[in-house]
C-alpha cells in the first residue's frame, strides 16, 4: 500500500519545478507557482466546503515546520474547529493585545501627525506637543491608553487648575481628543476619561467667575473720519498699510501679508488666498476708490512682492509695525484688530444693511452647519 503520509523529502521539495501542487499527505501540499516560487497550502473540507490555508514560503517555512503546523490544524478539524477562522481569531486577539499597549505617549505622536496637515501654523503643532509632552503629561505618557483614568486625568491637571485655567481646559480638552482617537482605532475602549460634563466636572472644581468676553479695544466709529487725516499725516509705510486695512477692514496678518499679485485693478478687487484666512478659504475684497488710490500712489519696485514690505523686501511688514504707530501718535489704548469692531459697530446702528453682509465683509465663519451648508456665495455684489 502507497504511503500516505510524508510523501515529500527535502530533496524532493528541492526538485520540483513545473507549476501545480505535490500532496506530502495528511491535507498538506506544496504548490509551485508559475514563476517556480514555492509555499506551503493545508487543504481541506468544512461543512462540504473546501478552503485552501497558506502557511507561508518554502525559503521561510520548512517541510518539518509545515508538517507541525498542518498536524496542530488536523487536531482542529477534529474538533469541528475551521483552522482559518482559528488563525485569523488568534491573530485579532494578538492585534487587540499589541493595541492595548499602546501609550498615550504613542497616540499624543499619531495623533500630532495625522492632524498637522489641519493646522495653520507650526505654532499651533508646538503648542500641542508642549502641553501634551513632560511638562504636563509625564504622569500619563508611558501608560497604556487603555488603562487610562478619569483619576489620572486629575492628577495632571490638579497642579495647574486653580493658577492657569485657561491652559488647564485646553490641556483637557486635547487630552480628550487623543484619547477619542485612541478609541476610534481601537486601542482603548470605553468611556473618555478626560470627559468634561458628567465627568470630571464632579472631580474639579468649577471656575464659578463669570466669563466674559474679551474685546479688543476699539475706537469708536465716529472718531475714525478724524482719525484718518491724521494717519495720512504720518510718512511711515506702516500708516498706509493701517489705511488700506482701514479701507478693507482685514485683519492685521492678512493686510501686510497683501500681494500685489492678489490685486485685481480690472475687477477692483483683492483676493485673498485660502492659506492666509483665518477660515481656511480665499475671501474676496472689493477695493474703493481711495482703496485703489492709495495703491497706486505706494512706490513699487518691478519685482516686489509684497504691496507692504519689511526691511527686508522678500517678506512683509512687521505684525506688530501699525500697533507700534498707534503708540507712536499717543493712542496705545487702541488694537488695530479694534477697527474692525469700530465697522461693525458702524454698519449695525448706522446702516440697514443685513447682518450676513456685514458678517461676509469681515470674513467671519457662519456658526451655524446648516446655514453654512445652503450658503455657497460670498455676497461679492452686495459688498
């Protein structure tokens, strides 16, 4: 009677050439591809089915390694057990094992760098990476997320609660968007414990002062149509860029950020790129007269870039340039960004125009989804 198991030799294995699959016996068989690479298949049948398992290359499984296997696999089918369905489920547990020791420390660095794209500026990476680093989170950064307390929440952020809230909540809540990344990629389970509401609102006390808006100090609106022949008075360039805001009511970045590849002379129009917004999208400013009078008056060199250079021409003015004016003509009480606050103040108890117009004209983002959802245009002709 033919042997029905170990059919194959190492020798024989070496030999084989043309494309197809030798039994060794006992459901195991080698194939030989047709590029004449080799593996290993446990062949068999479930449930009037038949399934073929890879258990890897000849050059990495060996004949003696892929007979243990294909035994341990027959012990299975003996027990009514699918030896696919049991490696797979070996190989998930293995995989929710492997995430269940990742760190936070681990998922601070993921998280940072699937998310840095977002961002705008490096500032923003740094400040993540600075609160969610040692200097706070040395307690937290080498345990397991998923072991990860609302009680280990608090002891990072007790020592800081009470003298910086502001840095405090923040660290919260970036502490709370990791851990909800953690959780989306499965590597912890569970509720959040960074949670604020029904949470650790019952473990830190509440910061019961009454918050209030910080506005930028502003000058009233009708103080501006004195204010402007003053600033004309002025021979610094930072006094044309603080009128050119004036005329188009940007913020202080965005104005002596301008380039004069933005300006449109036909169109009359400044169009701002989306990288330079604050919401992320271009934003168009229809220029006035004075606007495009003061344009045309500032020197220009044939190959400038900026229509505000700083001492070095290859980069803008200074953020800080037209705040240094304000001191310099004794109104330090004022912010240039208060400006804006002065227009809107303006267009609300002087003027009937609706309130998303003068909203569009600033730029500002619709906080309302739905609303944002419907609205497509940017409200160009009615500014």
């Amino acid at each position: 009677m033919a042997r029905q198991m170990e059919r194959l030799s190492a020798k024989s294995v070496a030999a084989k050439r043309t494309q197809g699959y030798y039994p060794d016996g006992g459901n195991l068989w080698l194939q030989v591809s047709v590029t004449g690479t080799k593996s290993w298949v446990f062949r068999y049948e479930l449930r009037r089915k038949r399934r073929d398992m890879g258990l890897g290359p000849l050059h990495t499984v060996t004949l003696a390694d892929a007979r243990a296997a294909a035994s341990d696999y027959r012990k299975l089918l003996l027990n009514g057990l699918d030896p696919i369905e049991e490696r797979n489920q070996g190989r998930l547990a293995k995989a929710l094992q492997a995430a269940s020791n990742k760190t936070f420390e681990e998922c601070v660095a993921a998280y940072i760098k699937a998310h840095r794209v977002d961002w705008k500026s490096a500032k923003h990476a740094d400040q993540w990476e600075t609160t969610l680093g040692p200097s706070y989170c040395k307690k937290i950064l080498p345990l397991p997320v998923q072991g990860i307390e609302p009680g280990h929440v608090v002891e990072v952020l007790e020592p800081i609660w009470s003298e910086t809230r502001e840095t405090a909540v923040r660290l919260r809540g970036r502490i709370e968007k990791v851990l909800d990344y953690a959780t989306a990629l499965k590597y912890r389970a569970g509720p959040n414990p960074a949670r604020w509401r029904g949470n650790l609102d019952h473990l830190l006390a509440k910061d019961k002062r009454r918050k209030r808006i910080k506005h930028h100090p502003a000058m009233p609106y009708f103080e501006v149509p004195a204010f402007v022949p003053k600033l004309r008075e002025q021979p610094d360039d930072s006094a044309r860029a603080l009128e050119f805001l004036l005329f188009t009511i940007a913020r202080t970045g965005e104005a002596v950020g301008a380039r004069w590849q933005e300006i449109d002379h036909e169109t009359s129009t400044w169009t701002i790129p989306g990288e330079r917004m604050k919401s992320g999208r271009p934003h168009v400013v229809p220029l006035t007269s004075p606007a495009l009078a003061l344009l045309r008056n500032l020197p220009r060199a044939d190959d400038a870039v900026y229509i505000f250079p700083g001492r070095d021409p290859d980069k803008p003015m200074s953020n800080m340039a037209m705040l240094q004016l304000l001191k310099r003509m004794k109104l330090a009480k004022f912010t240039v960004h208060g400006f804006r606050s002065s227009f809107r103040d303006w267009a609300s108890e002087r003027t009937s125009y609706p309130r998303e117009v003068c909203e569009m004209a600033l730029a500002h983002a619709i906080d309302d989804q739905t609303e944002a959802a419907y609205r497509r245009g940017d409200l160009l002709d009615k500014r």
